[in-house]
C-alpha cells in the first residue's frame, strides 16, 4: 500500500505539473538528444499559439528535418547541450505555412540527461515599436538638423545685413551700450574698442550742446510711451575731431531679450546740409523754388555680433528697403530671372507693394519687365561675392533708388536700398540752375564786351568823322573830304546797326530753336548774290554757280539769307584783290540715312590758318585785322545752320596750302 500511495503521490505531481506546463502563458517546447540529432519532444499551449498550431505534427520529427534551412537554430541547440549552460538567442523566424515573420526570444537551458528546453517570448511587436520608435528618431533628428541649419542660415544673412547696413546703429539698455555697428563708430570717427568702454554721460556728451536738451527730452518721453514726440529728426553730433556732424535720427522703442530697450539710427547728412545751403543760394540768385532734399545715406560695410533676434529687429525696423532674392538659371547656367524671397516693411513702403503678393515670385513678374532690373549686375554679384553700390532710376516706379547689393551665398543676393528721388531731382534742379546762371552770365559779359569794344570803336570813328566834317566844311576846296568823312559816318551808323541786328538775332536763336519751314534755296542765294553785287559796285567780283537743274527745297527760313550774306561778304572783304572770283556749288548728298543738299563756297583770297579754323566760328573771334571787331559773322552763320539740324565746316580751297583760299562747305538737310 505504501508503495502504491508513493505513485499515486508522484502521479498526481506530474500531473500538476503537467497542467502548469501546459497553461503557462510563457511559450515553453523541449527537445531530446538522440544520437547526433534532436527530436522534438513537447511543447505546451502557448507555444502551439505561438506557432500557429502547427506543433502537433511536429513531435518525434528531427531537428535537422525541421530546420533544415536554418542550420544556425541547431547549432544553438547542440552549444546548449555540450556547453551544459543556459543560453539567450534573439531570433527571427517565420514559422511553417505562415508568411509572417516573428521576433523571438528564446532562452536555451539544458536539462539532464539528455532534454534542451526552450522558453519563447514573441517580441515582435517590440520590434516593430522599436524600429518606429528609430525611424521616428530618425526622422526627429533631420528636422533638428534642418531646423538648426535654418537658424544657422537666418543668422548669417541677418549678420550679413548687419554688416552691409548704410547707417550707424546703436542699441541702449539699462543705461549700457549693449550693441553697436561699424558704422555708428565711422560717423563718430572713433575707435569701435573706445566706444566699448563708454558710459552714458560719455555717450550723452556725444551730442551737440545745443541739441542735447532737446535728444534727451525725446528720449525720456519715448521710455515712458508719450507718442506726441517725433521718431525721426535731425541733430548735431560731437566728434572725436572735434567737429560737428548734421545726423538724421530714428530712434524707437524695442523689446530685445523680453526688456525694453532703444534701437537708434543716425545717418550722416552733413554734405546734404551743405548742399541745401548751396541750392538755397541759387535759388536767390535765379529765384527758382527748388524742394529740400531727402536723405542722403552713405554706403558703407558694418558688422554685427549679436543673435538672429538682434539681427532680425534690426531687419524689421531698417529705414531702407532690404529684400533676399535667389538667382534663376537655365539649362546653361545664364542668369534669366531671380526671386523674391524675403523683405521687410520699409521695401513695402518704397516699393508699395505689399509682401504676400511678391514673396517667391520672379522679379520679372513683380516689376513687369523681362528681364528684370540690374539682372546682370546682380547675377555678378550673386556669383563672385563682391559688393556693388550704384544709383539706379527704376521705371515701374518712377523712382531714384540708392542700391546696395551684397552676397553671403553662391546663387542668392541681398539688395539694401533708399528712396533718393527728391534729392536727385534737386540735384538735377541745381545743375540746370547753375548751367543757366553761367549761360546768362557768360551771355551778359559778351554783350558787355562786345558794345564796349566794337560800339566804341564805332562811335569813336563816328566822332573823328564829325571833328574832320567841321575842318573841312570851312574850305570849298575840301569838298571831296567832307564827303568822305560824311561816307565814313553812314559807314559806320550801318556798322553799328548791324551789330545790334545780329546781337538780336542770335538772342533769338539761343533763347528758342526758330520755326523753320520748306525754303526755296535758289531764290535766297540769288537774293544775297544781288545784295553782293550792288553794295561792292567797285569790286570786279566773278561768281561762279554749279547746280543741278531741279528745284532745291531745304528745311529752313529766312535767316538763310544771313547765312549766305556772311559767307559771300567774308569772301570779298578777305580777297585782298580787285578781282575776286567766288565759286558756288550745289549737290544732294546722304548722310547717316538722311538727304542733304551740299553747298561750297570757294575763294582765292589769303585764306585761314590752320590753327584758326576751328577758333572762327566761336563767338568773340578775332581776326586780328586792324578794323575787326569781336567777331559775330560766322558764330551767327553756325548758330544758324544748327538751328536747321544742318552743319559747317571750313578747308583750304587747294589742300595743305591755306594761302590759296577758302572752302565753306554747308550741309542743309532736304524738306
């Protein structure tokens, strides 16, 4: 009985056992070593589930049977059993007549004689969540990456800007500079390690005496938020030199670092103050209004060395426009466009267009001009990296800009630019002003010169003839004399009237271009032929004409005539001769797509010098003759044929001996 009750007992335990083991959740399956190989032995429930139930017509078949293709699951198998150790394996399997694979964790434990049991656990959904879990890291990671770079990026082209700015700029904070530029250090003309060590009341000192109450007043009121004050005036500053400097101010309250703090800009406009003050003389000498003149900003490198905040409220609260762009290519890397990617409000402001309507949109589209602005001077830029400062009239907007353009990236460009469009336009109002001052000016010195040299030579011949008429109309035997000297007087009262007549007519022709009209050329020459003929009656004067038989018809009127008389008068005054022969030609020629009629006016008289030809047909010359005056002759012949879009030139009649006579050679354009 006892013995019996023994098996019982054992019976019942493995029983238990046998129940534990087959409802464990913990997949469990044995092998049993036989011979070389292993048989698979038992399993329990959780890992038939496990398997898919597919364990049943597994039991008593071999390992190398049942993996046969994963002969590294035997070897695990046999290192177990020889080792006599436990072993961990993290597998991957894909069970018989299922098309999922698993991740397994198998633990390998000998026990003797001759059973290796595996316990399994399924971590497959581990790994799945573990391979999100790093694909989601990796994914985090490049966005930290492209986020960084981003702010790397935005940090360079604020620094960039900071660095290229056209103003000084300064940054006070609880009574401390905490930033300033390049630039604020050149307007002050100190060293930037000088200005570091500065104290408010060094800094307050910097200000003009006489504008420091009135800076100090403006500050104090923008710090307590009073908004009657202007954010935008000029003052004096204090150099290192000594000297003082007109300034234009923005100053503005901002938030930096969450504290408040204030953001001031100063542009010199010392040499607009002295331009002003020139203008405004003018303007009394010429009585003219002419508008004041807008900021005129120096173009200068500066640096910054702050953070992208800094930099990025220096951007939104820059008085010039600032805009980003990117170079567009084609195929053969030739620039054809570029892109807006970024402005701030002062570009809306000047440009008057707002941001959300241009930002990544080619210029060409923006501006509505192909190509766009400055392409090439901005594709050069964008490729060398070197800085360029130009003044540049933009026609969509009708505008005078002030551009600086610089590049801290190969292919991109920043543009910084200032509305200079008054301050151009005055310049333009001053150079016209002083251009007409010196004409009335050197205008009003030849007509003095003129009636003082050549209508007192006139009136001196006029009195000597009158003193002569009184002696000899005392003597009836010096009646020839008298009427000599009687001559001589007519002579000259027509002398004198032709002068002032000439005066006027070239007034005439310098104060307005004179209406020309269709001149029948023919009729005008034989006039001034007759007016030759009968004021030289004791000249033996042979006037040749060449001309072609048709009608000539030129653009012009009657001041021709003037012309012709000049021309013909020259001739015969400078023959030096009894006999004085003049030879006319007439011919049609084209010019530069343009037909005119060609006049020569030939004469055997002494000629000009060489060095003197191209001096006779400017206003005062002087032949150097005893009888000449200051000369209007040929200076109104020229101002003539200019009046009629047509030309003068003069030549030796035989070429390289001037000795032999004169060729006038006229150029009338047709009608």
């Amino acid at each position: 009985m006892t013995h019996n009750h023994q098996l019982d007992e054992e019976k019942d335990k493995l029983i238990k056992i046998k129940t534990i083991f087959e409802n464990i959740p913990i997949a469990i399956h044995y092998w049993k070593k036989k011979e070389d190989d292993f048989v698979f032995w038992g399993y329990n429930g959780a890992n038939n589930e496990l398997a898919g139930g597919i364990l049943e017509d597994s039991i008593g078949k071999k390992a190398s049977s049942i993996h046969k293709n994963e002969p590294h699951l035997i070897e695990h198998l046999n290192r177990c059993f020889e080792e006599k150790e436990e072993k961990k394996r993290l597998i991957r399997y894909k069970f018989e007549n299922s098309d999922k694979t698993k991740y397994l964790q198998a633990n390998y434990k000998f026990i003797p004689p001759d059973l290796v049991v595996i316990t399994t656990l399924d971590i497959t959904k581990q790994k799945h969540f573990e391979k999100k879990l790093k694909d989601l890291n990796k994914i985090l990671e490049k966005k930290v990456h492209n986020r960084t770079k981003e702010l790397e990026d935005s940090e360079q082209r604020f620094r960039a800007l900071a660095e290229q700015a056209l103003i000084g700029m300064i940054i006070v904070q609880n009574g401390e500079i905490i930033f300033f530029n390049e630039k604020y250090a050149e307007i002050m003309e100190y060293d930037e390690s000088e200005i570091e060590q500065w104290n408010m009341n060094e800094l307050i000192q910097t200000i003009h005496q006489e504008d420091r109450d009135k800076v100090l007043q403006f500050t104090e009121k923008r710090q307590k938020g009073i908004n009657d004050i202007p954010n935008r005036y000029e003052a004096r500053v204090n150099t290192k030199s000594g000297e003082s400097k007109w300034v234009e101010v923005f100053a503005k309250s901002i938030n930096y670092d969450h504290k408040p703090a204030d953001f001031v800009s100063l542009a010199d406009i010392t040499e607009r103050k002295e331009i002003e003050q020139n203008l405004e003389e003018h303007q009394e000498e010429l009585n003219a209004l002419i508008d004041d003149l807008e900021d005129k900003v120096e173009e200068r490198t500066a640096k910054l060395k702050e953070s992208e905040k800094k930099y990025r409220s220096l951007f939104n609260n820059a008085v010039e426009g600032l805009a980003f762009h990117k170079m567009v290519y084609d195929l053969n890397y030739n620039p054809i466009d570029y892109v807006i990617t970024d402005v701030n409000p002062s570009f809306e402001r000047l440009m008057n267009n707002k941001k959300k309507y241009i930002i990544d949109r080619r210029a060409s589209e923006v501006y509505g001009m192909d190509p766009p602005p400055l392409l090439n001077v901005y594709a050069k830029v964008a490729e060398t990296g070197q800085s360029k400062s130009l003044e540049y009239y933009f026609l969509p907007r009708n505008k005078y800009f002030r551009i600086s353009a610089f590049s801290f990236k190969k292919g991109t460009f920043i543009t910084l630019f200032d509305d200079i469009t008054h301050e151009k336009l005055a310049e333009i109002k001053l150079r016209a002003s002083k251009k007409k001052f010196k004409k009335a000016y050197n205008q009003a010195n030849f007509y003095k010169d003129l009636f003082a040299h050549d209508m007192n030579n006139i009136l001196q011949n006029i009195n000597s003839a009158s003193e002569l008429v009184q002696i000899f109309h005392k003597h009836k035997n010096k009646e020839k004399k008298f009427n000599e000297c009687i001559d001589i007087m007519r002579e000259q009262v027509k002398r004198g009237a032709k002068l002032i007549n000439n005066v006027q007519k070239i007034s005439k022709i310098e104060e307005s271009k004179p209406e020309v009209n269709k001149i029948d050329l023919c009729e005008i020459l034989n006039q001034s032929i007759d007016m030759l003929n009968s004021s030289y009656k004791d000249k033996d004067i042979k006037l040749n004409i060449e001309r072609f038989r048709e009608e000539i018809y030129v653009h012009a009127n009657n001041l021709l005539e003037d012309v012709f008389d000049n021309l013909l008068i020259n001739a015969v005054k400078h023959g030096g001769k009894k006999s004085i022969k003049i030879d006319i030609s007439i011919d049609k020629i084209t010019e530069k797509e343009r037909d005119f009629v060609r006049m020569e006016f030939i004469d055997d008289g002494k000629g000009i010098k060489d060095d003197q030809k191209k001096k006779i047909f400017k206003k005062g010359y002087n032949s150097g003759l005893p009888k000449s005056g200051m000369g209007l002759g040929l200076y109104l012949v020229k101002k003539i044929i200019k009046s009629f879009d047509g030309k003068i030139s003069v030549e030796n009649r035989v070429k390289g001996d001037y000795t032999k006579g004169t060729k006038f050679i006229l150029l009338l354009p047709l009608k």
